[in-house]
C-alpha cells in the first residue's frame, strides 16, 4: 500500500549516538541519496567511451520549515515549536556540527553528520512564514531503521 508522507520527521543530536530532538514544523525535505558521478576510462585502443562509478554528490539538503511562534496543537509542546529556528541559527552561528536523521512514516530513513546554514523565506502578503535549513553533508548518508 502506498505511503503518505504524513509523521516524516527530521531529528538532530550532537552526536551520532546522542539524544535526537525532532525539529517542529518540517513542511518539505529534498531528494535524498546519490548518484556517482561518472569517471572516464576511455583509453586509445577503445572503440566507444568507458566510465567506472566515482564518487557521490548528495549535493546540498535544503529543509523547509514553517516559521512557528505558537501552535493551537496540544501535542505539541511550545518549547518544541519555537525551537526549530532558533536552535538551527545557533548551531549556524557556532559553527557546530551537527547529526541528522530523516525519518519516514515506515521507520526508515538517512542519518548524517552535516554544518547547517538557516535562512529566512521572502515574506508576502497572507502567506505564513517560512525558512529553509541547508544541510551540507560532511558523511555518507546512513541507511537507518528508527524504532517503532
């Protein structure tokens, strides 16, 4: 049966083996994995080009979020909500790095390690606030099963 992508939730520690917290308020997450990219091993004596695999490039990771000051949910703690901007801007600030884990509706996902960089959406007229995390990955992307 299909999934929806309802429950996706992107989580961070300090460390690979810390306490994750959830950031509140994910609205989007990019494409994840990596094609190699194509190295070329054409020689004289070849009659068509030849390529071995090289290296990944998962390229950057941009997040969007909404920006929350409050929420009407009461599942939702405040402190969770107001958190996800302005803990992600002093990890930026601190130049730290930072864990992540993406998590699926299923309990699969992708742990990285990664610096961060936050920036504000542009702001329109009757359109909520938005800001986008860009994660630049410093590890490969771990395959990982969250538990239930």
């Amino acid at each position: 049966m299909e999934l929806l992508s309802k429950g996706t939730k992107l989580q961070y520690a300090d460390t690979k083996a810390g306490t994750y917290k959830t950031l509140y308020g994910l609205q989007s997450t990019p494409d994840m994995g990596g094609d190699p990219e194509k190295v070329d091993v054409t020689n004289l004596a070849d009659g068509a080009k030849r390529y071995i695999p090289g290296v990944k490039d998962y390229g950057d990771l941009d997040f969007t979020f909404f920006y929350n000051d409050d929420d009407d949910n009461p599942a939702v703690s405040e402190a969770d909500v107001a958190a996800a901007y302005s803990t992600l801007r002093a990890l930026q600030t601190s130049n730290a790095t930072v864990w992540f884990k993406l998590i699926y509706p299923d309990n699969t996902g992708y742990q990285w390690s990664s610096k961060v960089s936050v920036k504000r959406s542009a702001a329109e007229v009757n359109a909520a606030l938005k800001f986008t995390l860009r994660s630049t990955p410093l590890t490969e992307l771990e395959d990982v099963t969250a538990a239930a």
